[in-house]
C-alpha cells in the first residue's frame, strides 16, 4: 500500500489526476436472484430462473438513487470495481462508475444483472441461466430446449431484481452495444421507470444488415462438428467453432486503425514466409486472432453465443410496428453515443433511433465518441464524455 | 430481330443511349492456354499448367493496343460480351468494356485471363489449375500439395499467355478488387510492360486488417466437418462450410445501404414470428442470403478459395520490403477508383498506394466511386466512371 501511495504521489506529479480511489478501489461482490418462473417474451416459461449482480454505491432510503449499467454482449454485470483488491482489472466502465467518477458512486446507487444466456457461462463470477442450465424437467442441460429469449426479457428479468430491492423507478439506465438495446428497452417498455437513458455504442432496432452480421457470428459454432445441434454438454465441447465467431466478433468490434497498430508490434509483412511456404501456416496477425480468441472462449458457452445472437437480432425496442411507432411511449431525455468508427454498429443506428425520438417530439442529444478503437471506444475509451454524463444525470 | 429494334427505337425516346451494340452482343469464346510446367514465386513447380482466357476486340499488327483485364476474387476471365447471343447475362464489366464503350474493343484488343485456384473450379466455361486439379505426380487432386501461390503467380502466368500470343507490352491493365492486385503488381513487377493501371475498389497491399478479414472467409470451410483437411474430392464436399463463407464475403462486399434496401424487398422485420419462436429458425434476410451463397457455392470449390484468400492475404506489390519501397519501380501514370462506402477494401486502401506513387513522384490520380452498393459498387456500378476512363486511356 505504501508503495502504491508513492507511485500515486510520483505521478501526481507528471499527470492531471491520480484519484484517490486508485488507492482505495472500489470493491463489489456478484449476488444471486432467483425466480421460481418467468414467461418469456415469446411465451414459453423458465422455472427456477437465476441470474447475478452487483452493485456499486448505495441505495438510498426514498429508492429513487438508482442508475442501472446493462451490459454488452460479451460481458456480465461487473461493471466497476473489483471482487478482490488484488484483481488485475477492473469491471469494464471503472473509468466512469465510481466514487467521484461521472457516474457517481458517492451519489448513486449503480446496479447491473448479468444477462440470461450470458456468454461467459463457465466464468464462475456469472451467474446466469440459459441452454447450459440444467432443465428441471429433465434434469439435463437445455441445449437447443431453452427458449428464445429477447432483449425485453433480459429487461424484464432486471426489471424483477430491481422490484426485489423495493425499486420502482430508475434514475437512469446506460448500457453500451447490446446494453444499449436495453437501455432504449427499458425506456420504451417501462417509460415511467426510465426518465433518462444513455445509449453508448447502440441502436434503436436490428436492421436487416444487423441482423445478418450477427448470424455470421452463429454460423462457425453450427459448423462444429462438436457442436452436435447444441447437445455437446456430455462431450468434447465446439471450442473450434467458438473461437471462431469470437475471431469474427473480435475484428467487426474493432477497426483498422487499431488492428494495423497491432500488426506492427508483430511486425506483420504480408510476405511472411510461414503462410508462403504452406498453406497450413497462417501470418502472424491471424495467429495473434486466434490465440486471443482460445483464451477468451475458455469461459464462454457455445449455445449461449446463439442464444445472444438471436436476441439481439430480435431487437426492436418497444416491439412495436416500427421503430417510430415505439419511441412515441419513451418519456426519458435521452442521450446518444455511438463511437465515429464503429464497423459493428455505425453511427446510423444510434442516429436513426435518435431522429426518431426527435420526430416524435422527444428531449435526445446525440454526440459521437472519437476514437481508432471502433465499436470498443464505447467501452475502454469513455472517459472523453465522462463531464457530459455526470451534468446529462444531474439534470 | 425486328422487336428489339422496335424496342430500341422506342427507347431512343426516352433514354439518352441505346447503343447499336445492344441489338448485335460482343461475342467472345473461352480459350485454353498450356505451360508444361511453371515455377511459382515460393519456388515450387506446378506441371501441365492451364489457365482458361477471353478476349474482346482485334489485335493491331503492331501488337500494341492490348488492356489487360484482371479478374475479381470470385469471377474469371469472361469479363464482357457473351459467350451465346442467348446468354442471360454478359460478363461483369460489360458496362465498360465493348464497341464504342469506355474500354473501347473497336481500339483495343481486351483479354483476360482465368486465375490459378479460380474459385469457380465446377464452371464449365473456367480453365484453371488448384488444388482441384490432377497432381501428375500421383493422378489424385492435388487438395493441400497444390503449392502456395501468389498474386504475383496469377500475373506470371498472365505474362505467358500475352508472350504466348507474341505480345510484350500492354497499352493498360485495369482489374477491380483482386484484380487491382494483380494490375498493381503488374505495374510494379513489369513497370516496361506498363505504361497506365487502373486499380478499381483496389489496394496496394493487404495490411494486417485485411488479411485477419480475409482468414474469416476461410475459417468456416475449415471447420465443415466434410472438408477433411482438404482431401474431400472422392466425397462429399464441404457446402456448408463453403457457402457459409460466402456469405460473409457476399455481406461484406455490400453495404448496409443496399442490404436494408433488400430487407425492405422481404419485408424484413427483427420481430419475425419464425425466429422469436425456434432457435432452428432464421430470419427472411438471413435466408435470402444463405440461399444466395448456396446456389453460388454449387460452381465453386472450397479448397481453391483457401488458395485464393491466401493470395491475397500474401499480397504487396512488387514484392519489396514495403509499399513506398516497391511502388519506386512503376513507371505506369496510375488511376486509383475507390469505392466511397466500400466496407472490404476502404478507400484508405487504395489512398494509400496512390499516396505512396505521389511520393515517389509517379503520376497518379483518385477518384471515389459513390453508389450504395459498398465494394460491389466497382464491379456493377462503374458506368459513372466511363469518361474518365476513356480518357485516361487515350493519353
């Protein structure tokens, strides 16, 4: 600790800020909420639902203090914060979920649900229930007998874990990407829980062209001879299909500018002379892919890919006609941040679902996020609106 | 006959062209050229080399008026006119390659010529040699010992077949896509064979993002549990994995602009019954586009498109230890034409290379081709480019 203070104190000296909760880390643990049924969106019923969560900050008596963080695809509920002051990072938005921070953990009580399906199902600080989960009725893992879910029934299965702590209304929701279709969910299904959304690296629906991107994500775990019609859970499991989509997530999720930089720390050359002697070897760009890829899918589960996939290819939030049509319920003001060179999603959807609000008369800002990151500027790279988000939620 | 003189008199009406060479189509053939044996740039030997090619126009007496075409990754040689009257359609640049058109066949004699590992290996009308083929050595196909080969093999193997027919200088060469590789390479190669390239949708190297895209296209046909380490030829092929490919190429080729323009024709809609009720379900733009890729796959060979992706991936012209280095060769004045919404090879591809000639105080020019189609806009849309090219090749 003396160390650390030290090191604080040294760079205090070279940059602007070394806050001093960098000394003392804001800490959290994953809690566990269980449902003995839920009826999803398209009908069908969970028993014995589960999912986690974490908080940050504290509920205050009246309840109202209450800023839910939704999660993007590949992620869970740690937002912020560590489990252990020893972990290596930090929950993925610590550079704006904290005490001080702009979304002020001295001020507001931060609360974010891991997702049904969640990817990382083997993570053990996930706690989520989809096609891994043991089927009551049979006593075996769903697979491909787990139901459809959808963004509104992540919402709704939120939506119970806030009513369990006494919640009844939020002071505002923020998510990025697939958090995003959340956060415009909620503002739409639940208009007098929600009077102010950010959408971060979002969209308002799932065009034709998104919906097709995300199924190349489906298409390698499918292609996995493990795979076996999602009924893997007794055998070798689809890990080659897997890394796969997550190779193909990877790149859509960044862009070139940061991918060539990458290429020169491994003094990529197109003429490397492994992929041109063989066409069994692959260049050293590639190889970097796929190693990064391995690692991360070692806590993932294949089926639950799918399940994220189809869920967010079903998205239309509100689940009105059209997206005009559902963002006349929205009450919130809301706020629009897409990142200027996200691929995944370009700034024409979290632009469409911004003119849409406007048209309806509705009170939305739109700023983009600058970056050579691409769709992951919403996520390491937010610091740069962190003053717009602390003044968008004081007012 | 009578009809469609009718028809085109009748449109003369209203339409400021309807040019002779519509009622009389420019015919061409499919012919076959033969190497006994060819060297590859890995240093391997191919044996009974033969690759398929077309021409449009007359070879001058002097042998001077040739434009060479070079072909995109999933096409061939059949680059204009029609091998029948009756033929539903003519080849891909036929906008621009004919009779009085901006690549004018009544002044130049146009050819191109079949890639080594052309995709379309089951094409009755492509000659090629790949993997597909019958290694002499030992009367199988040859599948993963078919040697590595580059871009610079497919213009080698150009260079024979011009050579063959006595020619040994191009008035221009012009590809788009793939085919801009070649042309550069070209240029760069052979800069006294060169005198003008035109590089369409085009770069000057594949950068480490480019070829990490390009491997996405691969590794589906490499987990088809049918592709058997490429040794499928006595069996079942690997469709599945082949056309899955395909449809990542095929969206990443387009744009989201064209491909919601195409759900819109479907009456996509995220909340379609069929998927929010199976997980076995998919969308109407999800099965348009695997329907596509499917019937596009039946021509193709997967293992020819591992070789093909490899090119590419193995891609910087003139082979030197960087761009700005290799491109000191060309003597060629150069014309660069980016697609502005091009999502596969972006215009920063191409600005690059164009860049890179500009300093070395080569003579070059860009131009962006606007259209919504993305990177299909350089093969389709290229007509609002006609004049330019015209000109550009007369001086």
């Amino acid at each position: 600790m003396a160390r650390i203070v030290a090191l604080c104190v040294a760079l205090l000296l070279v940059l602007p800020a070394c806050a001093a909760n960098e000394v003392a880390p804001l800490l959290t643990t994953k809690q566990r909420f269980s449902m003995p049924a839920y009826t999803t969106v398209g009908g069908r019923t969970i028993e014995s639902l589960q999912v986690g969560w974490e908080s940050y900050g504290k509920l205050n008596q009246a309840r109202d203090n209450v800023i839910l963080i939704t999660h993007y695809f590949s992620a869970n509920s740690h937002a912020a914060g560590k489990y252990h002051p020893d972990d290596a990072t930090s929950g993925y938005w610590d550079a704006i979920i904290g005490p001080g921070k702009a979304i002020d953990t001295n001020q507001y009580f931060v609360i974010s649900v891991d997702s049904l399906a969640n990817l990382n199902a083997n993570d053990p600080s996930v706690i989520t229930t989809g096609p891994s989960s043991i089927n009551p009725d049979t006593g075996k893992p769903y697979g491909l007998d787990f139901p459809v879910v959808t963004i509104k029934d992540f919402v709704n299965v939120q939506k119970a874990v806030l009513e369990s702590l006494g919640i009844s209304k939020l002071h505002a929701v923020i998510g990025p990407s697939m958090g995003s279709m959340q956060a415009l969910e909620w503002a739409a299904s639940y208009p007098d829980w929600v009077p102010r959304m950010i959408s971060v690296i979002g969209s308002g629906d799932s065009d034709a062209w998104t919906t097709a991107a995300l199924e190349q994500w489906a298409i390698p775990i499918r292609l996995d001879k493990h795979w076996q019609d999602g009924d893997y859970y007794n055998s070798q499991p689809p890990v080659d299909g897997l890394a796969a989509s997550l190779m193909l997530i990877t790149q859509q999720a960044l862009h070139p500018l940061y991918f060539n930089q990458q290429g020169e720390t491994l003094n990529y050359h197109p003429l490397e002379t492994g992929p041109l002697s063989s066409i069994r070897e692959s260049h050293s760009i590639v190889n970097w892919l796929t190693q990064r890829a391995r690692t991360r899918a070692q806590k993932m589960d294949a089926n639950h890919l799918l399940y994220l996939v189809r869920a967010c290819q079903l998205f239309l939030a509100g689940h009105g006609d059209s997206l005009q049509q559902s963002m006349r319920s929205v009450k919130a003001k809301t706020l629009f941040l897409p990142a200027e060179n996200d691929l995944l999603l370009m700034p024409y959807m979290a632009q469409k679902a911004h003119d849409a609000l406007l048209k309806q008369g509705k009170n939305s800002r739109y700023e983009e996020l600058e970056g050579n990151l691409g769709h992951f500027d919403g996520v390491v790279n937010m610091q740069q609106k962190a003053e717009l988000i602390r003044s968008f939620l004081q007012h």
